[in-house]
C-alpha cells in the first residue's frame, strides 16, 4: 500500500482529551463552528473585530478589506501600528513586563534568559544602532543570524523602525546570499561571526564577505556582526561593524516607528517552480494580528506556558512562531541553537524536562531522526526522561506520517497531549489548516480543518469543487489577512504563481495536492502538485538545483531533478546528469558525484546536495525535446517503468539512469 493510500483508509481517531477542552480559547466543536458561522455571515466584521480585539492600533483602520485591485488586496490600510511594540511595548506596565519572554540554550548547554523589560531595551538599543547607521523606515535589512536571541533582538529592531528585514538561513550559500542582497536592493547584513552546531564553530560572517565579493551588491553599505564567539573574522574598515562598536552609546530608549498596516514587514525567499527564489513579501497588520491569534487558537497559549519551537528564524515557522508570535502573545518561549542530535539524540526530551516545556512545536523529520536514534539506542529514548509538563505538541513543514504521529503522541505526548498537525506554508503567514487542541478530534496523518475565516477547498484545473474523498488542489477562496502581498519586485509572478486566470484570478492557489474524507471533511496533504520538493521540511525547487548543476559549465551539459521518498527526510533530491565527456563510471563516478554534490552545496546550500546522482548518455525526452520528469521519478524510486516509452529515441539511457553508483 503507497503511503497515500494507508493514509486515506486511517480511521484512528483521538478526541480532545478533557483537561485540553477545559478552559480552551476555542473549548469545543461548537465554539468552534461558532467562529465559522461568523466569519460566513460577515467575514468583513469578523476580521475587523479580531483585529481590533488583538492588536494595538496607533491609528484605528475604518477599511478592512480592499478587494478593488485583486488580487493584490489590502487588509485595515488605512490603519497604523509598529508590530515590534506589539510584541514588547503592550506588556510594559502589566505583569507580563517581568515575566521571562525568552530562555536561550546554546549549543554547549550554557542558559541565559531575559525579561520582556530587557528585551524592550535590548531591542531598542539596536534599533538606536541601525538608525545610527543611517537605515530608515523602507530600507531592506537582511539578517543572517545564528539562532540566538540576537537573531530576534535584529529582526524586532527592524520592525521597531519600519525597516524591512529579509532573513536569510544561515545554511544557505555566499552565492544565495549574493542573489537575497541584490534582489531585496539591501542596505544592511546582520550577521554572526560564526554559528555553533553541534560542538563545532562554523563561519557566517566569512561567507557574507564571499557573497559581497560576488559584486552587484551596490545598495549595500553596512555589515554588523554579532561576535558569537571569541574568534575573530575578518572586518573591513568603514562598512564592517560588531554589534559592541554599533551599540556603543546607543541609548535603549527609542520610539516606535508606526507605519502603514500594508507597509512591509518582511520579505522571506522561498523555493518556487522556476530557478529563482521567490522574495514572499508580508504586510505589517494582517501578519502580526495571525501570529497572534493563531497562538492563542492553535496553541492555546496561557500565561503560565513555555513555549518551544524548534524551527530556526530562517524559515517562515521562525518568524510567526518564534520572533513575532509568542512575544505578541506575550509567552514565555524556549530558543535552542544547536542541533537535536548533539551531544546525544535525547536532548530535545532533556529540554523539555529542564525547562519544564509546555507546549512543543517541532517537524515531522526531526521526529522520524529521534523516532529512529531512541529504537538504536535505549538510551536517548523519550521514555528516560520525565514529560510530564506538556500538553500540546505541534507538527509543521510536511505531511506527518502515521506510524511518526503515533509514536510522538505516544512517546513524548504521553498519549494525554493533543498533537496539531498545522499545514501553512511561506506565503500562508501562519496556520491555516489545523486542528485545535480543545475541539478537534484528532486523525493521525491529517490536519483536519480550517481555521475559522480560512475558506480553503480542494478543486479541479477550472476551480470547481471536488467532491470528498477524491483528491484535487488546495485552494483559499477568500483572502485572509497574513496572506502574501506580493512576490518582492516581481507582481506578475505573484499572480500568475498563486493566482490562475482558469480558475478567476482571484482564488490563492496553494500548490499542494489534497483530499477531504468523506465522514468528516478533513483534509490531508498528498504534497506538492509543482516542482518544488519538500526535504526535510526544507522547500527546494527542482529548477533551482538543476541550474546550479549546468552552471558547472566545465563538466555538465544537461540536468533534470526530481524527488524520490525518503523514510527519513520525506524526500529526496536525484540528479540525472549528462557530463560534456564519456559516461563515467565505478569510482570515477562516485568521485563526480561528490563533486556535484559539493558543488550544489556551494551555489545553493547543503540543504539541497542531492543524495542520488546517476549519469547517463541523455535524458529521456518527448518528441518535442521535453524531459519526461514522470519517467524520471519512477527510476528514481526504482520502480518498474510502465509508462509509455514508445518516443523515446534512446530506451538505452533508461537502464543507464537507473544504475546506482
Ligand atoms: C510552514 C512551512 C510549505 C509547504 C507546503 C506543504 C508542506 C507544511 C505541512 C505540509 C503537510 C503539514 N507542509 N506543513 N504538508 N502537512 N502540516 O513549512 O512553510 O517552508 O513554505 O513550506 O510545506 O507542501 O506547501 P514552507
């Protein structure tokens, strides 16, 4: 049975718990469809009484949605507020001033932690530091930052003065970084000397130097560096500054910049369907009033909650739920820098323990890592530790399988905590389908339903409605506040990425595959209907890994990506190459493959090395010269080819291609 298929025939099903529906934000089916019915009999008045309700307006919005310019639409803008006093200025004066916002654990095991007092002047500090600087409200700011609470500290200083941060994840390459700075017109890179990972120092700052040597970066005219270790990197004298020479004299006292709800707040670059990344641009309101509510829906945090999610602030799960949401949500929050293998595959259970961990947010594929190191070694199993303190768990970046959900709600949730299975994704903003921890019951596999005023259906090419039980495509049919602006100097690409004329033009196109049950209408992810792979939870565009691999001019004349499942990063990347000499061979092959591989971690990151790379004399293709990708995904799975093959001029190449090397 294909793991699609053991999916739909699930019928397990966990109703909340009563200690999660009692006292819940959202307590019950009926609460629930309460919110629903709202949001259908007057969606405008719904959103602009949540908005009012959760967020802290220096001008109050009198529009709420602005549909004339679909589906460029605007959300309250006529209004204005500062999302960085948002998240710190609005506890000042009430209990929460001297509450821990944020418990920091480094790579080493060292714990720091800081009040939202400190952190209020830590922040202003900063954003005194950058406006000395000479960045102003407007200007591009990228970040590329460790997992710190600098790294939060940098982006909250940005939104403190209006300033637009791009996080760039301290993963990727000097060349990505390169290509952020120039397309974002940056005035800034925040940075680190180095990051810590698992016991070993490896350079940040280094590789900004590289990225800027890359040229084009004309925008460009200062480089901060947060001195993360006591090693020194090289500065360049009149743009390179460390934070102590940036902070120097800075006062921590500085005013919020209120600025339009439409203004940017940030631009994050995900993978698309063709080689270049996508700049998803958010608004100020809409974002800010989503990172807030959904914590307080999905998670539904409470004051005396710890708060932990493991994503880092490279990617879209680190912006709405750790930099934005919890401290909107005025949480107290647990930040982790290194890895959840080292020193050993238990540390992510020993943190829970030690710091006495509520609520847990944390990705399919680090589950399966943990579920397969605590079956090899007894050791590091959950069990060893005491996880008495939660009572939700949360899981985001790519379907979660079953047999792994089981497990987490067994193992680590102690078969008492709900598990919220959320699917969103970069250009979504925050949760959109998932379940509530004291309402839905639960489906292992699935993230059952949509948050209330989040119109999501599955349809055909045309838009039309697929009945339950048959698959088809994700579909948000009425904007929502935290939706995607615009992709970042390129509005035709937005609309015709998100937005197809088949189906109006108006309707957001999530690019994922889905199926509703027939009993309950929930939904399930079958994954991506684009180009684009999920490894790891990581978004990878197949294009983007294909024109790294040919723009080894020297070497390669033709490559085609593809995805292959994979137990333990949900998928993998496979390379099909074609080398400009002979086809190699045994070692020399294995020894090409490596340098491949290299090379990709070089243009890309190491995030997108290919696992599989087989090289042959061609590629399959059409008639009319196109690669025949279905074709490629059954080799690369290593199933028989069933296809039609008949056009094909060289069947030869296809027991070339399927060779391992
Ligand atoms: C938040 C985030 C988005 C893509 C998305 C989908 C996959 C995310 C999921 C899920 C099934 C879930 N995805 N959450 N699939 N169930 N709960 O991950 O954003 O990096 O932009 O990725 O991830 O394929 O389209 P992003």
């Amino acid at each position: 049975m294909s793991a699609i298929e053991s999916v739909l025939v699930e019928n397990r099903v966990f109703p909340p718990p009563a200690a999660a529906v009692q006292g819940a934000r959202i307590s019950g089916m009926e609460a629930y469809n309460a919110l629903c019915d709202e949001a259908g009999k007057d969606f405008n008045g719904f959103w602009a009484r949540l908005a009012r309700e959760n967020v802290v307006w220096n001008k109050p919005f009198t529009r709420t949605l602005d549909e004339s310019n679909a589906p460029f639409y605007k959300w309250f803008d006529d209004g204005e507020l500062n999302a960085s006093a948002n998240c710190l200025d609005k506890h000042i004066g009430t209990p929460t001033e001297n509450k821990t916002a944020i418990i920091f654990e480094a790579d080493d095991g060292a714990v720091t932690s800081i009040t939202y007092k400190e952190l209020l002047a830590r922040v202003g500090q900063f954003a005194n530091a950058l406006k000395a600087q000479g960045i102003q409200k407007g200007d591009r700011v990228i970040i590329y930052m460790p997992m710190t609470v600098e790294g939060v500290i940098a982006m909250q200083a940005c939104a403190r003065i209006g300033a637009t941060h791009s996080v760039v994840f301290g993963g990727f390459s000097a060349k990505a970084l390169n290509e952020r700075i120039i397309d974002a017109g940056a005035v800034a890179v925040i940075t680190a000397n180095f990051q810590m990972r698992g016991g070993k120092e490896l350079p940040l700052k280094a590789i900004v130097d590289d990225g800027i040597a890359m040229g084009g970066c004309t925008t460009l005219r200062s480089v901060l560096v947060f001195m993360r270790t006591p090693t020194a990197c090289a500065m360049v004298a009149g743009r390179d500054k460390t934070f102590d020479e940036a902070l120097q004299g800075q006062s921590s006292d500085c005013a919020p910049v209120p600025v339009g709800a439409e203004h940017p707040l940030f631009i994050l670059y995900t993978s698309g369907s063709t080689g270049k990344p996508k700049g998803v641009q958010h608004a100020t309101g809409g974002y800010l009033l989503w990172a807030k509510l959904t914590m307080d829906w999905t998670f539904d945090i409470k004051p005396a909650d710890v708060f932990w999610c493991t994503a880092d602030i490279g990617w879209i799960t680190g912006h709405t739920y750790v930099a934005y949401g919890p401290l909107a949500a005025g949480a107290t929050q647990l930040i982790f820098e290194g890895v959840p293998t080292w020193p050993h595959a238990g540390r992510f259970w020993q943190m829970i323990e030690k710091h006495q961990v509520t609520v847990f947010y944390t990705a399919p594929t680090a589950i399966r890592s943990l579920i397969k190191a605590a079956e090899t070694d007894e050791k590091v199993h959950p069990k060893n530790w005491n996880l008495s303190s939660l009572r939700i768990l949360g899981s985001v970046g790519e379907p979660i399988n079953p047999e792994a959900w089981m497990w987490y709600h067994r193992n680590v949730g102690g078969e008492r905590c709900p598990i919220v299975d959320t699917f969103w994704q970069t250009e979504t903003g925050g949760h959109v389908i998932t379940p509530l921890p004291g309402a839905t019951p639960l489906v292992p596999g699935s993230c059952t339903l949509p948050l209330p005023g989040i119109m999501a259906a599955i349809v055909d090419e045309t838009g039309k409605d697929i009945p339950n039980g048959s698959g088809g495509m994700l579909v948000i049919k009425r904007p929502w506040p935290s939706m995607i602006r615009t992709i970042w100097g390129d509005p035709e690409r937005f609309k015709k990425s998100y937005f197809p004329e088949e189906m109006g033009g108006t309707i957001y196109l999530a690019g994922d595959g889905a199926v509703r049950s027939e009993d309950r209408g929930y939904f399930r992810i079958t994954g991506r209907i684009d180009d684009v792979l999920n490894v790891s939870g990581h978004r990878l565009g197949t294009m983007e890994i294909e024109s790294a691999l040919v723009s080894k001019t020297d070497l390669v004349a033709e490559a085609a990506v593809v995805g292959r499942p994979d137990d333990l990063t949900g998928e993998a990347v496979c390379a099909f190459v074609v080398l400009k000499r002979s086809r190699p061979t045994g070692e020399e092959a294995k020894q090409i493959a490596n340098e491949l591989r290299n090379w990709v971690a070089k243009e890309i990151g190491p995030i997108a090395k290919p696992k599989d790379i087989r090289f042959g004399d061609n590629l399959p293709k059409t008639r009319s010269g196109k690669i025949m990708r279905r074709l490629l995904r059954s080799i690369a799975k290593g199933e028989a080819i069933t296809q039609d093959t008949s056009t094909l001029e060289n069947p030869a190449i296809l027991e070339q291609l399927a060779e391992k090397l």
